[in-house]
C-alpha cells in the first residue's frame, strides 16, 4: 500500500490536529553520507494505555525535500505495549538500514531491520531483500 504526498501531509495534518485523545507523531531525517539525499521517518503513535499502534512513514528524498518520497516511500504498522525507536544508518550513498526496536521494561527488542538499496536503472530505492523477511509481529 503506498500514499501519495497529499495522503501523508494529511496524516501529519490529522497528527498534529488538537482533540482529546491526540496521537504523538515523532520524525527523524537522516542525511547521507554525500549529503545528498535525506532519509526521513515519520512516526504516529495511536492513542492508548497498553498496545498502541505505530503507523511507520519511510522516505527517501533529495536533501531537504518535503516531504522526502522521491526515491522511496514505505509505510509499516506495528502493535506493541512499549515504546518505538528506532536507528538510521547510511552504509553508502547507495544503501541505507532502518532497524526498528521496541523499549519495553529498559531493554529493547528488534521489530525489523529494513536494509534499502539504490536501484542503477531507475535511481529508486528498493529492499534489498523482500519485507516479508524483515518485519516481524506487523500488523
């Protein structure tokens, strides 16, 4: 399933919108190490006191894009009791890892590692091995 630009600046718009029961939205860009090209994770956290889901927004732009899905926009919900973090690490100007840990009771637990590598024909990103294989306890 894939969102176009309108789609995500109005999840981000409904995110930040005021209400009783607001979910957090947290987000990280990530610039290569050419400095070319940005990585961006945009977060929403639902509402709740135990399971609550976390919609994950991945994106790959050019250097200040907004939002940054030129070359790459993936989308992953998970339900978990604890918290979402996460780390972004450029191997290359070419290949890029998203792991994805749940902190529960001060020790964190591996939800995915995504490894995305740039396409030569097309210049988008692409898993570098298919998500079935990556994602654990999705939703």
């Amino acid at each position: 399933m894939t969102m176009d630009r309108r789609a995500f600046i109005a999840v981000l718009a409904s995110a930040l919108a005021p209400g009783c029961a607001v979910p957090i939205v947290k987000t990280q860009r990530e610039s290569s190490l050419d400095q070319q090209l940005d990585f961006v994770v945009v977060v929403r956290i639902g509402p709740g006191r135990r399971e609550r889901q976390h919609e994950v927004f991945v994106g790959i732009g050019a250097r200040g894009d907004n939002p940054a899905s030129r070359y790459l926009h993936e989308e992953y919900t998970y339900l978990i009791a604890g918290e979402l973090d996460w780390r972004i690490t450029w191997q290359s100007a070419d290949r890029v890892t998203l792991e994805l840990f749940e902190m529960a009771e001060g020790r964190a637990r591996e939800l995915a590692s995504l490894v995305f590598v740039r396409d030569p024909a097309s210049g988008a990103f692409v898993h570098a091995r298919p998500p079935e294989e990556t994602k654990t306890e999705s939703v």
